[in-house]
C-alpha cells in the first residue's frame, strides 16, 4: 500500500496544475526548550532522508491550522506556530508554495508517536547535530530558522540544476 502514496501525491499535484488549483504546502520547524528539532523519515520515496513534518493545505482551512493538523497526524505531538519563518513560492509548479512555520510543543507529550501511514519514523535531534541524510528543502528551511529568518521568500527556479558555463 505505502508504495501507492507516492503515485497519488504526484496525480494530485498535477491535477491541481493543470486545473489551475494552487498547491499550499505548510512545515513545521518543531523545537522544544532543549533546542531538538522533530523531523520525520517517509515511508515513501528517500526513505532515508529525514524532513520536517507538514504537508497540504486543505480547502478552506488556515496554514496555521494546517501546520498544527500535520504535525499532529505524523507525530501525535499537539503544537502552536510561533511565526512564519518563510514563504517559499514554486516557479516549477506554478501556483505552488510552501509555508513554514516556528512551532513550539506542547509540553505534556512530548514523545513521537507516528500516526500517518506515510511516516516510517519521528524522532528529536539536537539542532547543532541534525541526522544524515536529510532533505535540501527541509535542510535549507532548518538553516532559516537558526539564522533568525521571519517571513524570509525564496523561489525554486523550474530547473533547479546551476546553468551550465558554455
């Protein structure tokens, strides 16, 4: 079963692209008062990259609410956004951007328990001593956050291999 997920995450991306719909993604950079992040492994695609947990938007629901929602049903853990680190917009998939979001823990539960099918394992790391291999996106909105970005944009070009020097 876990290796249809990946087929369906792909034909609802494109259907939403090619019927115009946009494609809100949301993040959580979870960090609890002894500064470990949560991140997630998938049970789908690079099972060995670890990321941070989040997912899709649904129709008529906040990102904020989006970002708590996720993280609850990939990890079991409850939390609150704090702030918007980035907004990170994707010329690839037009229309298409992801959200991520500060989130601190609630303090009763603190221990991960998967909850998805899609999470083969969630798990806390010190933030000076992140697992490997991680995802570049998760990686790259981890770095945000221990810069001190808030509302930082970025966009992902359609080919996001350098130009090549003639």
């Amino acid at each position: 079963m876990h290796h249809l997920i990946p087929i369906a995450q792909m034909i609802r991306m494109h259907c939403r692209h090619i019927l115009g719909y946009r494609l809100v993604s949301v993040l959580g950079v979870v960090v609890n008062k002894d500064d470990h992040i949560l991140l997630v492994r998938h049970a789908y695609g690079n099972r060995a990259e670890w990321g941070l947990p989040g997912g899709s938007v649904r129709m008529h629901e906040s990102p904020a609410k989006a970002v708590v929602r996720e993280i609850r049903e990939e990890t079991g853990i409850e939390t609150q956004p704090q702030v918007l680190i980035s907004f990170c917009a994707s010329e690839r998939w037009s229309g298409s951007f992801a959200l991520t979001f500060h989130c601190t823990p609630d303090n009763r539960k603190l221990i991960p328990s998967i909850q998805a099918s899609e999470i083969a394992s969630a798990e806390w790391f010190p933030l000076d001593n992140m697992p490997a291999p991680m995802s570049k996106f998760s990686k790259l909105r981890t770095e945000e956050y221990r810069q001190g970005k808030r509302g930082h944009i970025s966009i992902i070009p359609k080919d996001p291999r350098p130009a090549r020097s003639e």
